[in-house]
C-alpha cells in the first residue's frame, strides 16, 4: 500500500483544509441570520427563528410546499439566483446558495432529518476517527464525481453510513451496531417519543458502550482509510446478494427481507433510522459501476507507492489541490469516452 507515513501525512494536510474553521463557523451564521431576516417578510413565517436543523409545529406537506415557494420568491426578489425548489421530493426542499458559496438546504418541519443529523454527532464523540474519516470519503467521492444525487450517484448521507459500516466490521470494531444505541425504527417513534427522550436513551448506550469495549482499535487513520477502499472495492461483488446494514452492523442477505426482495436497485444501503428505505436509493445502474470500478482503483493506487503529489490529486477535488500547492490532474473525456471507459 502507499507509503504509510506519506499517506498519513497527506491526509492530516486535506483535513487542514476540509475542516470546517471558527471562520466557517461564523460566517454560516452570519448566512443563517441573514436568511432569517428574509424569511420573516414572508406572510405566515413572520415569527419565525430559524436554526440549524431547527423544528416547527407540524405543517401539511402542501403548506410546506407553499411556504417554500414564498421563501424562494423572497430570496429571489434580494438578488440570489442560484435557487433550486424541489417540491415534490419526499421531503419538499428549497437549495441555495449564499455570496459566501454556502451551499444550503431549507425544509420546514423536518424533525427525522435533525434527529439523523445528531445522531452523527452523538456517535462521532465515540471515536475522534469517525469525523475525519466522513470528511475525506466525502472530499475523494466530490472529487471522483460519485457524490452527486441529482447525476445518479451517492448521496452524502450514504456516504456516511458506508463509513459507519466500515467502522462496525472492522477489527477490533470501532462503532457498535446502530440497534445497541437506540433499538427501533425512529421514523415510526417520532410523535411518540420527544427529541429528549430519543437523545438520553442514546447518550446513555452510547456512554454503556465506551465503558465495556473490551480493547480500542489501535489503527491510523491512514489504515482505516486503506482498509474502506480495500473493503469497499469488493461492493460489486457484495451488493448483488447482501444489503449494507448499519442497523445490525452486518451484510444482511436480500432475501431475509422480503422488502428487499423486489427492489431493482443496484445497491442497498438500509437506512437505519427508515428500515424500510434504501438511502441509496439515487445511484443509478450506469452510475454503479462507475462507484464499484472507482473504489477498485482507489484501492490499487492506495496499495502503490506514491508520492504526496500523485496521491493528494486521486482524493480531493482540483481547488483543493490548489490549496495545498499540488498540481490537479487534466482530464477531460467525451460522454462516449466516458461510457467506455466505465466497462473497461
């Protein structure tokens, strides 16, 4: 594999630069504020206080849509274009993005999505490897193109989970099945269990875990990274049969399920607070082999010895190469090339 020392060193470089500073900090803030002034001249939203991941009462999905399409007209009339409103997505979501080139995403009434999102941040206080290790699959998948939903690849959510996966099954394990911190399907439990509740039941698993783990995986995070892709690299071969599981921690066969059974998706990435969705359910037949034959070939240029300068180039996008004096690759292939070279 890379050189051990060369890859750590190259990866410790890409965090300095994908980790999201006090300045990032406060210059979201200041786009969360600012959009919070413009979404109170929006009739019916006048009271509102917008947060992070906040919660409203519950709203009607046609009141959602409703609202969303006002607030798309509010940014509108104060002069932000890069607007994109998707009204009929299974949760109704309005993306933009702000001067400072924050991309975000507006939907009202979405307590399933904050509850997932600090979920995240509850297990991540397991292990100081997690949070890094999401950070650069995300910045190698953006920078192969397999992190784009709306083009039939990855979302960042199934990204996520793959590491999840990774960090169950590795050895010693680093994360307990997702069922040991919070046993039940969330979805089906919100209404009936406050945010509160759900939390506590977590942080006090999650603190019961951390007490009885019997030894710590010693790994680099340069070796957690080579063993993804070494692990990831068979998926073509898993996925046929298996379902990727972070419930259970395990490679669930397809046919144990009979939800599963007729899916037509290429890949099945369980959802573990939705059991019966598919969070990868955006990859596209095309696309998936695309993913398999990119994890594969991260694998064997993991598994070359490269200098700091060819490997930086394979796992992060052209502006961060630039930013840490490397030079990006060139390559720009027609959409015949492309699909050619997908089936080499």
């Amino acid at each position: 594999m890379a050189g051990s020392f060369v890859l750590e060193s190259a990866l410790q470089e890409i965090l300095i630069v994908v980790k999201p500073s006090e300045d990032d900090r406060l210059t979201r803030l200041n786009v969360i504020n600012k959009f919070e002034r413009i979404v109170q001249t929006v009739e019916g939203l006048r009271d509102i206080t917008v947060e992070p991941l906040s919660t409203s009462s519950s709203v009607g999905r046609r009141r959602k849509q409703d609202l969303l399409w006002n607030i798309m007209r509010a940014l509108e009339i104060r002069g932000v274009h890069k607007l994109e409103f998707i009204p009929r997505a299974r949760v109704p979501i309005l993306k933009f993005e702000s001067k400072q080139s924050i991309s975000c995403d507006i939907s009202i009434d979405n307590l399933l999505c904050q509850i997932k999102s600090k979920y995240f941040l509850w297990i991540s206080d397991i292990d100081e490897r997690f949070r890094d290790m999401v950070l650069l699959v995300k910045e190698w998948a953006k920078a192969q193109g397999i992190n784009d939903p709306k083009n039939g690849t990855f979302n960042s959510y199934s990204l996520t989970l793959l590491v999840i996966f990774h960090f169950q099954t590795c050895e010693p394990s680093i994360l307990p099945p997702l069922m040991s911190i919070f046993d039940g399907n969330i979805a089906d439990l919100i209404g009936m269990r406050s945010h509160a509740s759900i939390e506590t039941t977590c942080a006090e698993n999650i603190a019961r875990f951390k007490r009885e783990r019997y030894r710590r995986n010693q790994s680099t995070l340069s070796e957690l990274f080579v063993s993804f892709f070494e692990m990831f690299s068979k998926i073509k071969t898993y996925s046929a049969e298996h379902v990727i599981c972070t419930y259970t921690g395990n490679w669930e066969r397809k046919w144990s399920q009979s939800r599963w059974m007729m899916t037509s998706s290429p890949i099945l990435i369980e959802d573990p607070f939705e059991q019966t969705e598919n969070a990868a359910r955006s990859v596209g037949i095309i696309e998936y082999y695309k993913i398999a034959k990119t994890f594969q070939e991260t694998h064997d240029k993991l598994s070359s010895v490269l200098s700091k300068n060819s490997l930086i180039p394979i796992l992060v996008r052209p502006e961060i190469c630039r930013l840490l004096g490397v030079r990006a690759p060139q390559r720009d292939l027609s959409p015949l090339q492309l699909l050619q070279d997908l089936y080499v």
